[in-house]
C-alpha cells in the first residue's frame, strides 16, 4: 500500500528543496506547480484564455500578465482556480495510480496550498516545511523582483505557518541549514518506507 504523503509550507520555508530531498531519495514527488505551469503552455490556454483574453502571448499564458490579473481581485482568482484546480487534480490522479502500480511505498503531492484548498483530505499524512519568520522573510525578499508588498499579499492567501504545523503529521525545520533537513527527511522516508503509520494530529496524544 502506498503511503500518500502531502508536502506543503509557506512561501520561503524551503518546500521546494525539500520536494528535491524526497526525489533523491527515490520517493516519487507530483509537483502541483509544475504541473499548472506545463497547463499554462498546454490544455489550460485556451479556457484561462476565455476568462482573460489578454494573458495568452504566443499560444501560452503569460504568468506575469496573469498574476496581475487575480493578485488581488478574489473573484478572478476563483475563476482561475475553478478552471486550473481539476486540471491539476486528474495529472494527480494519474501521478498516484502510477505510483500504486509500481508499488511504491510512499508518494508525495508537493502542494502550495494544501490545506487552503482541502488537499489534505486526500493525504494519509502532511509534512509542513517549515523556519523562522526572519529566515524566511530574509529568503522571499532576496528573489528577484520581490517587494516587501507583494510578500504581504502572498501571505494573505496562505493559511499562517504556526496553524499549519498544528494540523501537520510531520514537521521539517529547514531553518537550520539543509543538513539538518536532510536528516530529518530521511527519518521520515524510513519510517514510512517500513510501514509504520503516524498518528494523525487529532490522534497524537
């Protein structure tokens, strides 16, 4: 049986090293962001393209042009999500049965906003990803073209950090160097991989 992992943490805490550290591993790993930014060029243009004509250059959406388009306006971002999220969900699908055919032990969903969304339901476990308010800020704001405004407004849409690890199965702190993390996932895969099943967070004494 497949242990399905779901791997989450807010922008700038590390996740997508942590997605990496899992692969190394041998741990398949579905990256939701990937797999919207391979829709932007694909099967996902021409009905995100009926909602904001202007987002479409060269047969593909234009991220930027989109991004100004919903950051900040709800409404056209649940428009979006309304189109995006089933696409993402059937790759995903796809992503889980192949993983169960192979009989891996453990699968991954790397996804932004898992809990925003009630992925969680669909994990046997999450794995929060997680560091200090001063690293991670020190992170997002070394990316080119961020602005402490738009950090804000990343912010705004995802649940907060300290909630998020309350609701996790499992805790990795990057925080203190990608040793450290490194070491942590390992324990985690080694668990899992022999077949041993955490408590959900409700369970936990």
């Amino acid at each position: 049986m497949t242990y399905v992992l779901g791997l989450t943490g807010s922008i700038g805490m590390g996740k997508s090293t942590t997605a990496q550290m899992f692969r190394d591993l041998g741990c398949p790993v579905h990256d939701a962001d990937a797999e919207v930014h391979a829709l932007y060029e694909g099967e996902a243009v021409a009905p995100v393209g009926a909602l904001f004509p202007d987002v479409v250059v060269d047969g593909r959406i234009d991220r930027e042009r989109l991004r100004r388009q919903v950051l900040g306006h709800p409404d056209n971002l649940a428009r979006l999500e309304a189109v995006i999220h089933p696409l993402v969900r059937a790759r995903e699908s796809a992503f889980l049965a192949r993983a169960r055919a192979a009989h891996h032990p453990l699968a991954v969903l790397d996804v932004p906003l898992l809990f925003e969304t009630g992925g969680d339901a669909r994990c046997d476990g999450v794995l929060v990803v997680t560091a200090a308010p001063d690293v991670q800020q020190s992170r997002v704001l070394a990316r080119p073209g961020m602005t402490e405004q738009r950090l804000r407004d990343i912010l705004a849409r995802q649940m907060p950090d300290a909630e998020k690890r309350a609701r996790a199965t499992f805790v990795v702190d990057t925080g203190h160097g990608m040793d450290s993390a490194r070491r942590q996932v390992e324990a985690i895969v080694q668990q899992l991989s022999a077949g041993a099943r955490p408590p959900s967070p409700q369970e936990t004494p």
